[in-house]
C-alpha cells in the first residue's frame, strides 16, 4: 500500500463509516491518517472485514489534539453530535489548502463549518456505504453510493478527483441540499421507527405504517419548503420506502445505539427538523412525538441485535 498521491487523507473517527473509508484509501495507495477520541487508546486498533471477506487491520489513530497542521482531504464521518467538538478541535490545525468533507446522519454542521472556516473548501456529502461494528471489528455490508456539493468554494484547493476514488461511486450536485434533506427524510423514518417499535428495517414497510410514514416526511418536506430546497413528495416517499427495502434485513443506526446503550443522533435528525420547524412556523408535531419518545425511551430488557 504504498502512496499514490501527495494529497493526505485524514479521517476523522474510527466508528464503521471511518474504518471502511480508511481501508480503501489504503487499498488506493493513499497516505491516510485517522484519528480517534482518547477513550478508544484503551481498546485494540480496528480491524475490517471487507465485502470480499478479506480482513485488513487498521493502525491504533491518533488523538487529534496531538496533531500540529492538517492538510489534504479531511473526511469527518462522525456522529451528529460530535461534529461540532470535532469541528472546534480541527479550528487551530487546519491548514488553509485543506478540503474538508461532512459526512454524517442529520443537519446542522454546514453553517457551523461555514463560520469556524470561512476561507476553506467546504464539501457536504451523504453516502449508502455500510458496515457496522461490533467491540473492534467492522463488516463492511454494502459498496453503496455517495451524493456530494460543494457548500464553500474558495478556489484555493478542490480535491474533487481524489474524493471520487476515496467515497464510493460519487455524483456531483450544483445544489447538494436536496439530497441531505432526501437522506434526512429517510432518517427521520427509518431511525426512530425501528428504534421505537425494535424492528429491523424491513419491517417499516408494512401496510399499517404507510400513513404515519406519510406524515412524518410531509413534515420534513415542509422543513425543506421553509428553508427553499423544493422537493419532489413522490420521490421523496419512493427514496423512503426504497431503502427501507434495499436495508430489510439490517437494524438502523439509532435501534443499534439504544440496543447498545449509546446515545443517539435524534436531535439532529427529528430534533432538526423540530427545531426549524418550530422557527418557521411548519407543523411538526409527528417528528416532535418521535424526538420525545426516543430521548425517554430506556433500553428494553429484550432489546437486542445479536
Ligand atoms: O442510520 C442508518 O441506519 C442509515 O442511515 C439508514 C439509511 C437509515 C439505514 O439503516
């Protein structure tokens, strides 16, 4: 695995997101450097296995705060709520040549980035890779495919080309803001329902959910309305119910987090979506019952995905 480029690859958080994005960058010859929270130097370094079975081991990271500049590519898929410490962390060390790429569940780290890095590349960008993780191993489950815009363009560095190779099969938006809110209306579906209700995916497309389903994306799409990205009902239901098909037999991320105990990205998922609604006004009771249920919701005793 030897460097194929002089462009590094920084990636920022080792949960399965970050191990498999880690793993292919090597796989392409990239320099790539990950990072990961202090907490983690106690437990032994990642290994992934990839679709193909091979297993590759993952060097143990490094703790940002003992990096000095960051320049290249900086991926951050990390969860929601931890985007913005990353992001404070990362203010100091960036280099001015760096691009740094969003990529993570739910909203509301694009305006943050724009002001801690007003004279950086900006690249937001939501992707179907999959894997998860379980004590240190991640499967990788799915190749997918990556939508990404470009949110600050300064002209000092684009790294377009290198992103192509490093996220999987990547398309290119002028305006990347429908496709986040695409990706939040699956979220804020998919997430607390198989949460709540301790089902895997495919369960969602039962018949007796269509209505309520219906419900919580015509709020999002209200949401979206407010914040001028337009988007298309129909095709925002099919997205939905597609990737309720295409993941049946997995457990989201948020069932995955209660299952384990975890906190989970609710408030920057529904909780976004409470939050700007309740800012313009749009009627978002449905996901505001889902934020509430969620965050009082205890791990159940039979709760598992084992
Ligand atoms: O968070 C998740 O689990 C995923 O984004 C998705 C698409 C809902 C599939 O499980």
């Amino acid at each position: 695995m030897s460097a194929n480029t002089t462009t590094d690859i920084h990636i920022i958080g080792q949960g399965s997101i970050g191990a498999l994005l880690s793993v292919n960058a090597l796989l392409q010859g990239f320099h790539v450097k990950h990072y990961i929270k202090s907490s983690a130097l106690q437990h032994p370094p990642v290994n992934v296995r990839w679709l193909d079975e091979q297993t590759y081991g993952l060097s143990q990271g490094t703790l940002l705060s003992e990096q000095e500049t960051l320049s290249g590519i900086v991926i951050i898929p990390v969860k929601a709520y931890q985007v913005a410490q990353v992001l404070a962390e990362l203010s100091p060390r960036l280099a001015c040549d760096a691009t740094i790429v969003l990529l993570h569940n739910g909203m509301g780290s694009i305006e943050l980035a724009q002001t801690l890095f007003p004279q950086h590349v900006i690249i937001a960008a939501t992707t179907t890779l999959a894997g998860f993780k379980r004590d240190n191993i991640v499967t990788h489950t799915a190749w997918g495919e990556t939508q990404a815009g470009i949110v600050s363009d300064h002209k000092t560095s684009l790294h377009k080309t290198i992103i192509d190779q490093v996220l999987p099969s990547v398309t290119w938006h002028a305006d990347i803001l429908p496709s986040l809110f695409t990706k939040l209306a699956v979220n804020c579906v998919i997430n607390p329902l198989t949460a709540l209700l301790n089902v895997p995916n495919g369960d969602l497309s039962s018949t007796h959910l269509h209505d309520d389903i219906h419900v919580i994306i015509n709020e999002v799409i209200g949401v979206a309305q407010a914040k001028d990205v337009h988007l298309n009902v129909t095709e925002v239901i099919d997205t939905v119910f597609n990737v309720i098909d295409a993941t049946r037999n997995n457990f989201s991320s948020m069932h995955q987090d209660i299952a384990h105990g975890r906190k989970t990205e609710i408030e920057h998922i529904n909780g976004y979506i409470v939050n700007v609604g309740h800012e313009f006004g749009v009627d978002v009771s449905r996901n505001q019952a889902l934020l509430e249920n969620i965050l009082a919701l205890k791990k159940p005793v039979n709760f598992s995905i084992d």
